[in-house]
C-alpha cells in the first residue's frame, strides 16, 4: 500500500545530486508546471507555498506519478460519465445520484488501514482525505482487535486470557462531518492474510462489491473521461460474445502506457507492454481463441467468478502471478474471454534498471510456478491441440524458450571449446559460421524487435515504425532486451529447479537516483555477472587455444569472429548494459564513491545483505542449504562437471602451448602430459597470484592506518606487487601470453568445481566462502576498470546520460541543467 498522495518531504526530499521529485516533474513537463501556477495564480513554488496552497501542489504532482489518487481519479471518472450519461437520458435530476450509486461503486482495499490510522500515520490521513473527496468512495482494510477476559479455572483461581479477533470493515466518509463512518464489519475465522498479499487484499474485500460486473486495479493504473463514457459498450460485451454452451466471463481492453518516455528504459517497457496489450492480445482473441486474463484492468462476469473460486488465486509461492490463474479457471469451466479495441485506461510501468529487474524476476517465477501447478497440467490436457500450441506460445513456452536460448549457447560454446582443448579436430572446421551467426542474432532478443516493429506500423504507419525502431536501437534496446533474456532464463531455470519464488515490490517513484556499484553488484551478480564472466573467458580460451589457422598458416581470426560475434553482444549486454542504464554511472566522481563504498561492502561484516558482502553472500545460498534434496544437490553439482572437464582439457591444451624438451610429448595423450599441464598451471599462477595477494593482504592491513603517508606508500607498494606479478613472467619468458590467461582460467575453473562440489555436499567451510569473496572481488576490479577506462573520455559520460534520458530531453529536460540549478532549487 503506497502513499495514496505525494507528502511535501517526499516531493521535496533530494537525491545525492539534489534532485529533488516537485524538480524533476518541473522540468520535465514544464508546460503543465506553467499550467498549474497559472491556475492557482502564483508565480512560483515559494508563492504557492505561501499562499497555503501546497495540498495543490502535492495532487499537481502525484497526478504525474504512479499514486493511488491518480488511480481514485480515474476511477471516479466512471462517476461523472454516469451522471452524464443519465441526465442525457432524461433521468430525473433528483434521481440522478441514487440511480448513479446502484450502478457504480469503487473500493479500496487496503489491508492495513488500519494498522496506519492507530499508528496515526499520514498515509492513513491521506486515505481519509480520499474519501472526503470522494462521497461515494469506500475502503477496505482487515481490522485486528484484542480483548482481555478473566476466566476461572478448574482450580477456582482467575487468569487473565487474551483473545484475538479478525475482520473485514468496510467504511465511508460522512458527508457532513468529514469522519469516517463502518458500513459493515464481518467477523472472519482468523487471519485472512494467508498467502500472497496481493490476492488475499481483493478476496477480503469482495463480499463488499455489488453488481453483476467487477473490475480489478492496480494502483498504477488512470482512468479517462472520454473513455468511461464508453463502459456501458463495453459491458454489452458480456451478452454480445456469448452463446448457448460457452458464455462469455472476461472482457479485456487496452492499456495507455503514460509513463513512456521518461526514460529509454521507460520507453522500451512502454514499446513492448504496448505491443502485448494490443497486437498480441487481439491475436490470441482472434483467431487464436486463447486470450486469458493476464493482469488488471480486465472485467469479470462477477457471479460467474464467486461461484468458481473467485478472481484470486493466493496459495503462497505457486499463485505468484495470481491474475494468469483467474484466466486458468475461467477456461477449464466453460468460461470465454473477449477483447476490445475501442476502449482504453492508462497504465504505469516501471522507469528503473532495479524495477524492471524485480518485475520480470516476479513474472519469470510466476511462470516456473505455473509449469508445475495443476491448473496448467489440466489445460495441457483438455484443449486441443492448436490452442495448446496458441496457450504455450502465450505462457510457458515464451519463457521456457528463452531459457533454452540460454542454455543452447552455453551447448554450443563448451562444446566447440572442448573439441579444441582435446585433439579431436581444430576450430577452423567449424561449419556454417555464418549461418549460426545470423541464428544467434534472431534469438538473442532481437528477434522481438519485429512484432513491435509489427505493432508500430498497425497504430502508427510503416514510416514511424521504422524511424521508431531505428531510435530505440540506437537508445540501447538491443543491450535492454539480450539483458532481461538472461533476467528471464535464470529465475525460471532457478525456480523449476529450487523454488523460492516470491513477490518482489518494484516501487513507482522516479528514476533520479545514482545506484551505487555494490548496490547493482548485489542486484545482478548471480544473474548475469557469473554467467557473462563465464562465457567471456570460454570464448577467449577458444580464441587463444581453437587453432584459427587458414590457408598456408595464415591466421584466420576473422572465421571465429563470425561464428561468436553474437555470443560477445550477449555478454556485453549482461556485463554492461546494469552500468549504461543508471544515472551518471560513468562519472569520475561518482566511480571513486563507489569504489569506496563497493570496498567497504566487501570487508563489513553485518546482518544485512545491503551492508556485507558475508551477508549477501548467505542469502544467495540459502536455498543450496535449506534442502538435502538429492535432485537439488544433482543441479548444484551439475556445473561442476563443465567446469571439470574443462579444466582437463585447459592442462592438455598448457601442455600443448609448453611442452617438456622431449619430441612429441605436447601431442601425447597421457597422465604424464596432464601432470606436465598441471604443474605448468601452478608454477604460472604461483608466480602471477603470489605477489598479487601478497600486495592486498599489506594493503588491507595498512588501510587503516593513522598516518597517511604509510597508509598511502603501503597501497603504493600494493600496486608495485601487482604490476610485477602480472609483468616480469612475461619480461623474463617465463611465460608467453597465451599460457599465462590459459593457467589464470584454468585455475578459476578448478576452483568453481571445487566449490560446487562443497556445495553439493552441503559442507559450509570458511575456505568456500574466501573463495567466492576472493571470486567477486575479482570481478567487481574488472568491471570497476572497465567503468573507470570509460570515464576518461568525458564524452562517454555525456553520450550514455543523454541516452537514458533521451526522451526527456526532447521536451527539453538536460539532467546537468538540473544539477547547474540546484542552487536556486534549494533556496525555494
């Protein structure tokens, strides 16, 4: 339950650059901030505020954003077009209002009104100042009561014994006193907060609803006047697409997504949520027959849904994504879900890289979920057998074929590479590059430019798309779309194969906020770090050690390029693109904070996963420990075993690259040849890991040190140690290039299936966990690097802010003009 209305400190509440949100909106709609100031006749925010009108202000401001009085608003509009309606009708002027309250009545459910009004919370106030504004408004909320009784015992002596009782209220606002009056309060058994909040909020409130028709909202949602006039076409739609045996019990419509173009993120969610409740919805409705209900604002044939379960599925963990099982059961029961196209209501989308995160990680559960509920295994088994193909491209099947896009990558890359690290054949016989090239391109997300690209040229014309397109590529989209591939693959390999899916609130606010680098790190580590470092050094392996030789000995790197292009865009897009969308991530000033604060994450020790590193680190593997399942130990262990292998075959391809004296020993395969590789593997990284952390274990000791001379020789002296590790092998020929990045992977690969096989074991030691810190500190130094070469070129720095905020700029915000101006910002 968010706040229903922006608070004066939220608005006026700065980030670290001092942006405050009443600034951001300012400049980014400046023409309605010149239409609000001259409807209250004020000539800026100081007169405003001294003129008592900040209540204004603060509904000017969360009619911009995604809050519940937006939604209220819009909802009440419905109201308004009634009344309208009925007067055009001849109805009476007396009669109006009464005629108005039998045919239309808004609900809020939230749950813990009532938590909030004892607590005398200013959440609570603004939902009561909801209700003054809105006579026939209500609210729903689950009030908790406790009493103390004495009761005698058997023993003749009194106690004193509490008892706990639950209910439903339902209240309004009195039209004369302004205070909040019960309607109904229903005793209920206990608790009724059992599963997912979400859906067990709109089942309490449902026995206050009246009609024949219901409609669901979220709070991101806005109403419209010129479309609530056309409800009552819209209702007719229950009768018009029903027949004897099927009648018809959901009517979808389209979505407005208002919060396009605040971002390139925004934009992209917006292109391609409006691409699913437009184009791909009208074809699941026609022809297709398999449209369900797949979110709100959908209306319900009430009575049929009361009398079949409900709108809401709440069973904790399978019924993540509650609103697809609503369409489940309407399809297993007879029921048939229309579509409309002439009607619409606006809808919000999150603007952040974190929000959009938790958004798809939510929907990519709730689809592992759905693959393994009851629901999902009846409609394989009673639809034919073109709507089971229409309902798997509609559900499952999108994610599960992204999840199998992943994995078809990891096949082919390890594969490739261990044809080549054992003597089975070179790379350069590697067939069809070209074509497998091009098959990667379409699969690795770009394949979903082409139904938006669809969607713009229905709604907008071919020329728009095209120059749409053409922008958004150029935004980044490519980078957004390869990135929630992998956001997609993993949480529902993750959960079909451990569990623990869960709700994950994104927040609506706007996206003003620098992350820090600990903060994407924690966020995005498991995901898309691990898996893109992964396949970075894969493919760098295969470059080094694949043989790429043509005609004559002539090197033929360009035959490896084309087979595995696509495969680098794809780790690029999970190494970078978390950087690349965040506010001023390139800045100089910025990374040195980060670097700071990404140190201090790593040493802390704390409960809290924001904190510690340690912290963090148990939580993401909890779920190996909180189960002995044989199965679930069986997909820990399974990466160990390409890890494994690999490693075998990097010590025959050492022993390949610095063979002993003796002729033909390199192209032997023996025990002997692998201890030759493998003692090669240790000698390179003794020499090259010894003097490295040699330095950090003095630059961690020195870093606290009182003068800063010796604290600031002893990092001096850290770097040295660094430098000559990595530098004199190379000076002295003890090594060549090649050997030293192939023993360097060789021994992180030894390591990973080291630990996998801990895991899987279920052994919780103190060395596994100072390998995997001693494994993110790596990665966290070269993404650091990266970022930093980066930030040298100022120009970087400017190109990625205007990209992200790109939109924006063209109604004329430039995020440095809002940094220049915070001084004036702050005296208002």
């Amino acid at each position: 339950f968010g706040g229903p209305v922006y608070s004066e400190k939220e608005l006026r509440q700065t980030n670290e650059d001092g942006v405050s949100v009443l600034f951001f909106l300012q400049k980014a709609s400046p023409a309605d901030w010149s239409n609000f100031l001259e409807r209250v006749r004020c000539r800026d925010e100081q007169e405003v505020y001294a003129k008592g009108l900040s209540l204004e202000l603060r509904l000017w401001a969360s009619m911009r954003g995604q809050t519940l009085v937006r939604t209220v608003e819009g909802e009440m509009m419905c109201e308004k077009a009634l009344k309208l309606q009925a007067a055009w009708d001849g109805t009476p002027p007396d009669q109006v209002e009464e005629l108005v309250r039998q045919k239309f009545t808004c609900i809020v459910s939230a749950q813990i009104y009532g938590q909030m009004r004892r607590q005398k919370a200013d959440k609570a106030a603004d939902t009561d100042f909801l209700l003054r504004r809105y006579p026939n408004l209500r609210v729903a909320y689950v009030d908790k009561t406790s009493t103390m009784q004495t009761v005698m015992g058997d023993d003749g002596l009194a106690s004193l014994t509490e008892t706990i009782r639950w209910y439903s209220v339902l209240i309004r606002a009195d039209p004369t006193s302004g205070s909040m009056v019960e309607i109904y309060r229903v005793q209920l058994p206990g608790d009724p907060i059992l599963g997912e909040g979400k859906p067990e909020n709109q089942n309490h409130a449902m026995i206050f609803t009246r009609g024949e028709a219901l409609q669901t909202l979220d709070m991101n949602q806005a109403g419209y006047l010129e479309e609530c006039l056309k409800m009552r076409n819209l209702l007719m739609e229950f009768g018009a697409n029903s027949d004897a045996t099927r009648p018809c019990t959901i009517v979808g419509f389209r979505e407005h997504i208002f919060t396009s173009g605040l971002t390139s993120l925004a934009t992209f969610m917006g292109l391609q949520e409006g691409c699913f409740v437009t184009l791909s919805q009208r074809t699941l409705t026609d022809p297709l027959r398999m449209r369900l209900h797949y979110g709100h604002p959908d209306l319900f044939d009430k009575l049929f849904s009361m009398t079949r379960g409900g709108v809401s599925k709440a069973s904790k963990g399978i019924n993540l994504s509650e609103d697809i099982f609503a369409g489940f059961s309407h399809t297993l029961r007879g029921g048939r879900v229309a579509y409309a196209e002439y009607l619409q209501v606006g809808k919000g989308r999150d603007v952040g890289m974190h929000q959009i995160y938790k958004f798809e990680a939510k929907l990519s559960q709730g689809n592992g979920e759905q693959m393994i509920s009851r629901d999902v295994n009846r409609m394989g088994a009673r639809l034919d057998f073109f709507r089971l193909l229409s309902f798997y491209y509609s559900g499952p099947g999108f994610y599960l074929n992204v999840a199998l896009t992943v994995v078809c990558v990891y096949v082919f890359l390890y594969l490739q590479l261990w044809t080549c690290l054992f003597p089975l054949r070179p790379a350069s016989d590697l067939p069809f590059a070209d074509l497998l090239s091009l098959e990667w391109l379409l699969q690795l997300g770009l394949l979903l430019i082409i139904p938006t690209a669809c969607f713009l040229a229905v709604e907008q014309g071919a020329v728009r798309a095209l120059t749409e397109i053409v922008r958004t590529v150029l935004l980044g989209s490519p980078l957004f779309f390869m990135f929630h591939m992998g956001t997609k693959a993993h949480y529902v390999s993750n959960t079909l194969k451990f569990g623990g899916a869960r709700y994950r609130p994104t927040g609506r606010g706007f996206v003003m906020r620098h992350e820090n680098f600990a903060e994407i790190y924690r966020f995005f580590a498991t995901s898309h770090f691990y898996p893109g470092f992964e396949l970075l050094a894969a493919l760098v392996i295969w470059l080094l050690l694949g043989g790429w030789t043509g005609d004559g000995g002539a090197t033929d790197v360009g035959h490896y390029w084309r087979a595995v292009w696509a495969s680098y865009a794809m780790v690029f897009a999970w190494l970078f693109a978390p950087f690349w969308f965040n506010p001023v991530a390139l800045e100089w000033r910025k990374l040195e904070d980060d670097l700071v604060d990404w140190r201090r994450w790593m040493a802390r020790e704390g409960t809290s996963p924001e904190k510690s590193w340690r912290a963090w680190y148990y939580e993401e593997t909890s779920h190996i420990y909180a189960t002995r399942s044989s199965l679930k130990m069986a997909h820990v262990l399974t990466p160990a075993l390409r890890y494994a292998v690999t490693f075998v075959g990097m010590l025959h391809a050492v022993n390949k690259l610095n063979p002993p004296d003796e002729p033909g020993f390199a192209d032997v395969v023996s025990l002997g040849a692998y201890l030759h590789g493998l003692t090669r593997v240790a000698l390179v990284t003794a020499v090259l890991v010894g003097p490295t952390a040699i330095s950090l274990c003095l630059d961690s000791l020195m870093s606290n040190a009182d003068v800063p001379i010796t604290r600031n020789l002893f990092s001096l002296v850290a770097t040295g140690g660094i430098i000559a590790g990595l530098v004199l092998p190379l000076v002295f020929g003890w090594t060549d290039f090649a050997e030293m990045v192939t023993c360097v992977v060789a021994l992180c690969y030894l390591l990973a299936t080291l630990v996998n096989v801990a895991w899987a074991s279920g052994l919780t030691l103190p060395v596994v966990t100072r390998l995997c810190q001693a494994w993110d500190l790596f990665c966290g130094i070269l993404l650091l690097g990266l970022l930093f070469a980066l930030s040298l070129p100022g120009f970087v720095d400017q190109i990625q802010v205007r990209t992200l905020f790109n939109a924006a700029f063209n109604r004329g915000l430039r995020y440095a003009d809002l940094l220049v101006s915070i001084p004036q910002s702050k005296g208002m």
